[in-house]
C-alpha cells in the first residue's frame, strides 16, 4: 500500500524533462489578488472616500520596463465602492511606499512630505559642500554651535534637577499639610460663627413676629353686662306691682290666651266663693243659658290647680 502524501515521485527510466511543453504567457498577464488599501484615498469621479486597510479583489500586473535596481514594479487595479470607477496604484520599492497612479487622489501624506522636504535639503547641502569649501566650513562651525547650544541647555537641566534633588519633600508636604489644617481650621470657625448669626437674627425675627401676631389677633374682650341686683326692684317698685309680677312669673302671662285670663284672678280680688274653694260660673255656660255645677275642689287646692281644671273645661267646651 502505497503513502498518501507522496513525497517522492517515480521517474521512469527513460524521462527526458526536455521533452516536457513549455507554456508560453504573456509578460503583462494579470493576476487576481486579495489586498487591503495601502492608504488612504478619494475617488476623483464620485469623491468617496477610501480608507487605508479597506480589502479588494484587485488585479495585479508587472509594469513593463520598468524596476529599481533589479526588483520589479507592480500595478494594482480595484474599483471604487461607491461608482464602481476604476482606481490604479503601483509599488514605490525605492521608498518602500506605494505611488498613486490614476483614479483617485492620495490624502495625509503630512509625514510623507516631511520626510521628503527633510530628504531634498539634505541633498541640497551635499550639492553645496560638494563644490564649495568654504560652505563646508560654514556648515561645521553652524552645527558646533548648535551642539554648545545643546549642551548648555542640558547643562541647566541637570542643575536643575540637583537643587530639586537637596530639597526635603517631607518637609514641604508636612508645611503643606499644617497650613491646610489651619486654613480648614479657620473656614470652619467662620463658618460656625456666621451660623450662629444666622441663627440669632432667625430668633429674634421668630419673636418679633411673634409678638406682632399676638397683638393682632387678640380679641377685645367684651365688658361682661352689669346684671341688676334680684332685691333691687324690691326698692324701685311698689308693692302691688312686685305681687303682679311675681304672679306672672310663677303662672306665665295670659294676654295671649284673652278667655282664659279672665278666669284667673288674684288673691286679693277672689270672690267669697274662690275662697271658700268654689269655681265661679264659666261665661260661655252663662251665655248658653245652663248653669254649670260647681267643679269638685278638695280643700286646700291652690290657685294654679283651679287654672288647670279652667283650661279643661274652655277646651271641652269649644270641642263640642
């Protein structure tokens, strides 16, 4: 059985490698490749923009006669992503860069022409010392001068960072921290201070409102009314009208029942009859022409009984 990864091949014996076809294909023959944009771009058609590291299907093709120092220059073709217009780039092995050839333009290339800018004034300054002597010397004595300048400016540097290295750091930050308590210190008294003013002025606003609000609304009290003496009348009226109105307080006033005040009568104007404990004759029994009995009346009865028993008999009297 025979390996699965061949890694030797069998040569038959009479092999002749010379016999083996040649394919012929053309030097400018394009290839298919994966790449990434090498920078960044505008499509000059549509103006997107093409940043660098975007990947395309590109085609690839050697630039015919053309090569630096023996390498060869190749050409890159992709297509915009936007209007599908056709972008070419080519290898640049003399800077190790890329060269933009057609379809778009090349953006941020501040670096690049710094370098440059570097590069042609170094070429420049070669060119003068090459033919002029004295320029030389001018350029030596300009780039010794430059150096002292250097120097000196370090010189500084390091004396400066000498006196910093004698100076005690505990020190400064312990100063630093005994001024910041004391500053604390002092805010926070001033602080308790104008609380306490605050406070007090509260108070003694608190109080003066206070008491306005006590004046305003304390009601003036009314001056209680000056009851008359109960025995004063007794001196100011005679003596038969206190009875009258002492009966008219005990019984109740009968102007508003005019029948029935007949009936009643005073003590002191009581028939012999009332006295000896009879009723006298009702007016509308009279009137009618039947004289009515005398009402039972128990010995010893009082005048407001005999009221009672009078009342009955007028409202009896006016039922029927």
């Amino acid at each position: 059985m025979s390996e699965r990864k061949v890694l030797n091949k069998y040569y038959p014996p009479d092999f002749d490698p010379s016999k083996i076809p040649k394919l012929k294909l053309p030097k400018d023959r394009q290839y298919v490749v994966r790449l990434m944009a090498p920078f960044n771009m505008r499509c000059k058609t549509c103006g997107e923009y093409i940043y660098k590291g975007k990947k395309f299907n590109a085609r690839k093709e050697t630039v015919q006669n053309e090569s630096y120092l023996g390498l060869p220059i190749f050409r890159f073709y992709i297509k915009c992503t936007r209007c599908l217009a056709e972008i070419t780039f080519k290898t640049d092995p003399e800077n190790t860069d890329y060269t933009m050839e057609h379809g778009a333009t090349r953006n941020f290339q501040a670096e690049k022409l710094l370098e440059e800018e570097e590069k042609r004034v170094q070429k420049e300054r070669e060119d003068e010392e090459l033919n002029n002597p004295m320029k030389v010397l001018e350029n030596r004595t300009k780039d010794s001068k430059l150096e002292m300048e250097v120097l000196e400016n370090l010189q500084e540097l390091k004396d400066l960072n000498q006196r910093q290295a004698h100076v005690d750091f505990e020190a400064m930050l312990r100063q630093h921290r005994l001024s910041e308590e004391e500053r604390q210190r002092q805010e926070q008294e001033e602080d308790e201070r104008e609380t306490a003013a605050l406070v007090e002025e509260s108070r003694k606003r608190r109080l003066l409102e206070d008491s306005d609000s006590e004046e305003d609304t304390t009601p003036t009290q009314p001056q209680p009314a000056l009851r008359p003496n109960p025995t004063a009348i007794l001196d100011e009226t005679p003596k038969a009208k206190r009875k009258a109105e002492s009966w008219e307080r005990s019984v109740g006033t009968l102007g508003s029942r005019p029948p029935l005040s007949g009936l009643v009568v005073k003590k002191t104007d009581l028939d012999p009859s009332v006295q000896r404990g009879r009723a006298p004759p009702l007016p509308g029994a009279m009137k009618n022409g039947q004289a009515a009995g005398p009402a039972p009346q128990t010995p010893g009865t009082s005048s407001l009984s005999q009221l009672g028993v009078y009342s009955d008999s007028e409202d009896s009297s006016g039922s029927n």
